[in-house]
C-alpha cells in the first residue's frame, strides 16, 4: 500500500519545513492548533507512532505545567485576576502561557510524525553527500531516544526480576547507569567502524532508490501553494495578536479566513493522504 511516507525525501521535508517555519514566524493559536490536529490524527493512524490515550496524559499535564508556570514568573498585562504573595496573576500572562504551551506541543507532535516519516536512509539521502557529518548526526540523534528507551525498559525489567529486594529507585539508577554505559560504548564502536568504512571520505558514492515522480511534483506544488496562502496571512499581519499589554486581535478578514483554512489543509495533507490510500486498499482486497 501506498502511505504518505513513499513520498520522495525532498517532498516530505519540504512539508516539515513548511510546517515548522509556520510555527516559528507566528504565535497564533489557531496555527498552532492545526498542525497538534493534523500531526495528533496522522500519529494515531500509524503504528510506529505507538499512539495512546494514556500517553496523552503526560502532554496534558505538560502542557498545564506550561500554563501555569508563565503567570507565575511574568506579571506583564493589564488585566489581573488574583494575587499570590503579592504577586499579580494577569490575564494576558495565563493566554500566553497556554499559547506557549499548545506550541511546544504541536512541535513535539511534528517531530513525533517526522520521526515516523524519515528513515536514516532518507535523511542519508538528503545530506549525505553534501553533509555527510550532519546527516550521521542527525540519523542517530532521531534514533538515540526510542532505543535508549527500549533498551532502559529492558534491562530495567532484568534488573527488578534478579533484584527483587532492592528498592525501585534504586533499580532505576543502576539500569540508567547499565545504559549509558553501554550507549557509549556503542557509539565509539560505530565511530571506529564508520571511519574503517572510510564514510566520509571524497569522492563518495551511495545507492538510493529514491525517484522523483509526478506525484511527488503534483504533492508539492498543492503545499507549496498551500503554505504561501498561509504565510500570507502572517507577512501581511492579518492574523497577528498581541498578548501585551491587552490581548489585542487582528480585525477578522478574508485574507486571515483563506490563511487559517489553507494551514489547516496543510496540517490535515498526511492523514488525509493515508486515510485515501486506506480506502482504496480496503477497496482492492473487497474485490479479490
């Protein structure tokens, strides 16, 4: 079956890139609120994203943790709702931190699909052989948490079911300290190997069996049309709010109607792009 990550490695960081500029050139809610929507619905429907309702409740928490802390350390804004230890609680202070904190989770929920989307195949391909050291980098940067996680879960149920006198806390500080040991010495045998390999060296050469097709350039040019639209919006500041000192919104236009709408389609492309080819492949099996 055909999913959204076949497409070509410079089509779909095209895609990221378009995303995360969007969220780093503006501070808007609704922008935010579309790409956590589009990045949460294409993580559910993956199985490498190992998605759970469970796992919602860490983000939640983290989420209200960054709410909270903002009105505490920044007393800016006109509107105060309470005091604590002489202390101004304003209006304008909580919006900003609840804004911040759908922000970072939006941005954890993109690097999330990324990291289901690229393989260290296609980053290679990307920056191989211009970068090589880059993409190495950034190869095992993406790799390092799921396996460090993975390998933490195992020797920390090793180490409870050999140790069962000794306490939680410290079963956890001696399985961290097994892993680090053992990341490190992991990564030096893959330096060594590496440099045997001669990786690196120049001239150099790799196979890939990445083409780009029509509809890599058909999918391109709807999101690249797609963030113009949106990244109007932001340059002509008809979707800007102010949070200081009075939460002030950008009078309702069409300019902002067509940039939030053409973002939220950009958001939702991947999930709608493999809920399709779920249909048709749904389809082809009902016909065999």
């Amino acid at each position: 079956m055909n999913t959204f990550k076949n497409f070509h490695p410079v089509t779909l960081a095209c895609y990221y890139l378009f995303m995360f500029l969007i969220s780093m050139f503006t501070f808007n809610p609704v922008y935010f609120c579309s790409g956590f929507i589009g990045a949460l619905l294409f993580v559910s429907l993956n199985k490498e994203g190992k998605f759970s309702f469970k796992s919602m409740i860490g983000y939640f928490i983290l989420f209200v943790l960054i709410s909270i802390t903002n009105p505490l350390f920044s007393h800016n804004g006109a509107t105060s709702l309470f005091f604590i230890n002489d202390n101004r609680i304003t209006l304008e202070a909580l919006v900003f931190g609840m804004c911040l904190g759908l922000m970072i989770i939006e941005v954890l929920f993109l690097f999330k699909s990324f990291n289901i989307v690229f393989s260290s195949e296609k980053l290679i391909y990307l920056f191989g052989k211009r970068f090589p050291k880059l993409g190495l980098v950034i190869s095992m940067s993406l790799n390092f948490v799921p396996k460090f996680v993975k390998s933490f879960n195992d020797v920390y149920a090793q180490q409870r079911y050999f140790s069962r006198g000794q306490g939680r806390v410290r079963s956890y500080l001696s399985s961290f300290s097994v892993v680090i040991t053992q990341s490190l010495e992991n990564s030096i045998t893959l330096s060594d190997s590496m440099k045997a390999r001669g990786y690196g060296l120049k001239p150099r050469s790799f196979y890939n069996n990445f083409k780009f097709s029509l509809y890599d350039g058909c999918y391109f040019i709807i999101m690249s049309v797609l963030f113009i639209l949106s990244a109007l919006g932001i340059l002509l500041k008809s979707t800007e709010i102010t949070f200081y000192p009075y939460i002030c919104i950008s009078d309702f236009n069409y300019l902002a109607v067509i940039s939030y709408i053409s973002f939220l389609i950009l958001s939702l492309l991947p999930f709608l792009f493999q809920v399709k080819e779920g249909l048709k492949w749904k389809y082809s099996i009902s016909k065999i």
